[in-house]
C-alpha cells in the first residue's frame, strides 16, 4: 500500500527587512492583538504572525 502525503503550505509573505522593522510589525500586531473586540479566529490569526515574524529576527 503506498501513503499519499499532502501538505498544504500558507500563503506566507516574505520578509527582506531589517530587524529594527520586523520590531515595529510586531509592535504593530501586539497592539491589534489586544483589541478587545477580535474574533478569536482573527486573534488566533495575528499570534501566529507575531510568532513568524519573531522567529525571522536575528539574534
């Protein structure tokens, strides 16, 4: 029997800024992040960005 594998991939938006600009998108999310009124779907949305965004910066 042979396993079919399928992975989806997200759309992903590459980044080629500086880490000084990856800080002022995360800022910019966590600001978002914390409006009382996202939908969870929206909020679970905009963690996994600041996750992404955060794993590219340089350490």
């Amino acid at each position: 029997m042979q396993d079919n594998v399928v992975s989806f991939t997200k759309n992903t938006e590459p980044y080629s800024c500086s880490d000084d600009e990856l800080i002022e998108k995360v800022q910019d999310l966590i600001s978002r992040f914390q409006d009382p009124d996202l939908s969870k779907e929206t909020r679970e949305e905009i963690f996994n960005k600041i996750i992404q965004l955060t794993d590219r910066l340089t350490y």
